[in-house]
C-alpha cells in the first residue's frame, strides 16, 4: 500500500523515498506507483544500496539498514550520504570530501565498520541514473570475498577505530588535513600548467579556422587552396588529439590517486603484445612524424611467455612511456625496445633511448606528478608532466615494478619493467585460460594518434 506520509516521503512496505515537492510534486509518488515491483525487488536484494543526490539520501533498501546495523531506513533518509559513508566505511574518512564529491563514480575496496564484528572488507560501486531530468546517484555495498578473480585498488591502510560515547569514531584527522592539503597543492600546481598546455593547442585550432575561412571565401581561388585546407584539417585534428591526450591524463592521474582503477587482468603472450605495439608505433612515426627522423628497433629471446595483465591500461601505459622516449630523442637516433628474461627472475621490457642522459636529480624525480615542469631536460619541450606518473602507477597495479637508470658509455637511458616469475604472474604456453589476441589495428592506431600527438 503506498500512502503519503509526513515530511514528504513516500512509503512503499519498508522501502523509504524522498520527494522534493518543489521539484517534482507527483513524479516519484506516480513512478512508484507504476513500477513498484522494482522497488520491491531492490528490497529483496542482498547488497546494500543508497540512491542520493549527491548531498541527501532520498533511497535505502533493506540489506543497507542491516549491513550498517540501522533499526529503521528513518535513520537514514534525508541525511547527507557522505556523512553516513564516512561513518560506517573508512575509505571516506581518509579522503578529502570536496575530492569524494567531484568523483564519486568509483569502484573501490574498503573496510566496513561492524560494531559488533569489528572491520570487514566490502566492495563499493558508483553510478549515476536521470529521473524526470535530475542526475540521481546510486552507491551499492556488498561483502568482499577473497577468491575474486578481479583487481580493485584498495584504500589506505585505515587507523585503529576507537568507540567513544558519540559512537565509533575513526582518529583521522591528521589525515584528512594532510589530504586536504595535498589536494589544494595539486590544484594550485595544475591550474597554471593545464592554463598554458591549453593554450598552445587552442590557438593553432583557432588560427587554422581563421585560414580555412579566408580560403573559403575567396571561391575563385578554392579549389587552388585545398591542399591548405587538407593541412589545416590534419592540424586541428592533431591538437584536438593533443587536447584529449591532456583531459585523459588529467582523469587517469586523478583516478590512480584516488585508487580508483580496477584492472581487467586476463592472459596475454607479452611478447606478441609488445611486438605488435613496437611495430605499428614505427609505421606510424616513419609515415607521420618524418621530421623527427627516428627510428626503432625490437629484439627479444621470449617466447610463449602469459602475463596477466589489463590490456588496455598496459597498451596506455606503453605508448606513454615510447612517445616520452622519442619526444626527448634526438633526431637521426635509435629506440631499443627488448623484451628478455633476467636470471630466471624476471621478464624484463627494456626500453633504451640512444643519444640522451638524464641528469641525476631529474632521475630522482622523473615519476613524480608534474615531474616535467621541475626537470632541467623537459624545459624545452610540451607537457603537463603526468605521463610517467601514471606509467608507474599503472606498473605497480599490475604488481610489477619499473626503474630508469643512465648508460654513460653509450650515451643512453634506459627504462625497464620487472614483471616477476612467480606463482600465477608468468604462464607457459599451453595454459587453458590464455587469452586469444588479435591487434585491434585501427584501436591501437587512435590510441597512438593520442599519445604522440604533442611530438
């Protein structure tokens, strides 16, 4: 039975809504009339899910109130969903709130505070849904078992929890100033650097427009200045290429941050990964990029060698780390790329850039955030200075590890990714579980028109 109740919420069974009458003052009450089944069965489900607006929680189904330890779903509604989040997960007690609003879309493993039981591990999901053209969103909990065959980024490692009279209370708050603090220092150092990175790109877009203007509209002379046209169409698509490759840095430095990534590992041949990446990146920069004259060679001894790994986020990861090394090339050198194994204790990829030495207090900077603005050896070259950042963290997520070091006598660095042979990271061909790979050409193709395009 579905009546009004007082302070405008809408009672279905045990399920409560919250209705703004002043922004829709029969909308919610006819869509649970016309679809109370679905609200039923929310009800019935085993995972805990909470619908808000990003401020007040207007929706709680019952395995929430039992899995936070609630009497009543009134305890609830109308209460600002990340003060109840940080209550009861302390995932949300160790990151600035102004960051868990601007990104709460994330999938993330943390502790549930049990009072009873003390921390167990849960699994929490976001996602938006519209109704009636206002952006509702939806948090969904459930248990975390340890046999899943996914990655998520877990948090960090949370504070002893202490009970106090005012319920459990988490000692975070050294740590949440200390976050606050790395937040605004982020934003402060990336506001001036994503300002001029923008502005490069936007002006050759608008200049580029300015010429295809005039050529249009002298037709007498149109056909004549097509081939202009045709150039200046390859260069807006390049510093829109540029444009992405910045907005996409800025999201995935963001989401590694806030250990925010989840990986889909499945079994590769890393060889045939790295192969097919090598040659199709020197196709592309021997038919785009002649100016720069650089080339690249591939070697490697491995062979039937399965790597679980995220095929996209390593693809990303790869192409990062090969256009830093022509980016800072000279002209006329040689890009070695090897894949071998190290004394039956790792697959090693070698990434060798002849020609250049990196100054020792840049090496100790070189993966760190906005590591290009601070380096002697990119002074004289584009970017925001994440691009490392996010090859390591990327790196690490699969478990591995990379390291940059200096060849003096041959003039060269060289950037090297560890992948450990050990239980289930390195599989021998025959495996049933392996992953057919075919190149996805055009895919990879975009993924390089990216990431080179600031060369």
């Amino acid at each position: 039975m579905i009546g009004m109740a007082k302070n405008n919420r809408v009672l279905v069974d045990n399920l409560s809504v919250k209705c703004d009458s002043d922004m829709f003052p029969n909308s919610l009450i006819n869509f649970m009339n016309r679809y109370k089944f679905y609200a039923d069965l929310l009800d019935q489900v085993s995972e805990g899910i909470i619908i808000h607006d990003s401020s007040n929680i207007v929706f709680a189904n019952k395995s929430l109130i039992q899995l936070f330890g609630m009497n009543a779903v009134d305890e609830i509604i109308d209460k600002d969903v990340f003060k109840i989040l940080e209550t009861y997960l302390t995932y949300y007690r160790e990151i600035d709130e102004e960051i868990c609003r601007a990104f709460h879309h994330c999938t993330f493993r943390t502790n549930l505070i049990d009072r009873k039981q003390g921390l167990k591990k849960v699994v929490v999901k976001n996602c938006s849904m519209f109704f009636d053209h206002k952006e509702y969103k939806v948090t969904y909990i459930r248990y975390y078992y340890e046999n899943e065959n996914f990655t998520v980024y877990d948090e960090v490692a949370p504070k002893e929890v202490v009970q106090s009279s005012g319920g459990y209370e988490s000692e975070y708050l050294e740590e949440s100033e200390l976050n606050k603090i790395k937040y605004e220092d982020y934003i402060a150092r990336l506001i001036p650097i994503l300002a001029h990175e923008l502005r490069t790109p936007l002006n050759i877009l608008m200049c580029s427009i300015q010429m295809s203007d005039i050529y249009i509209e002298d037709l007498s002379t149109l056909e004549k200045n097509l081939h202009k046209m045709k150039h200046n169409s390859v260069v807006m698509k390049q510093n829109c290429f540029r444009l992405l490759k910045l907005i996409n840095n800025i999201i995935d430095s963001t989401l590694l941050d806030a250990k925010a990534v989840i990986l889909n590992l499945k079994l590769y041949d890393i060889g045939d990964i790295v192969e097919d990446m090598v040659f199709t990146i020197s196709d592309y920069v021997r038919e785009n990029i002649k100016d720069k004259r650089i080339f690249i060679e591939f070697f490697t001894n491995v062979k039937d060698k399965f790597v679980y790994l995220d095929l996209n986020r390593f693809q990303n990861a790869f192409l990062k780390l090969l256009s830093n090394s022509f980016k800072f090339n000279n002209n006329g050198d040689t890009i070695y790329v090897c894949i071998k194994e190290s004394n039956l204790t790792n697959i090693e990829i070698v990434v060798c850039n002849k020609g250049n030495i990196i100054e020792e207090d840049d090496l100790n900077q070189l993966f760190e955030r906005f590591s290009a603005k601070k380096s002697n050896l990119a002074k004289s070259h584009e970017g925001i200075g994440l691009g490392l950042f996010i090859v390591k963290n990327i790196v690490e997520l699969h478990q591995w590890s990379i390291e940059v070091s200096n060849c003096v006598e041959d003039t060269s660095n060289e950037f090297i990714i560890k992948i450990p042979i050990k239980g289930k990271e390195i599989i021998t061909a025959g495996d049933d579980n392996k992953c057919n790979y075919e190149i996805l050409e055009e895919e990879l193709l975009q993924k390089i028109k990216i990431e080179f395009s600031d060369i």
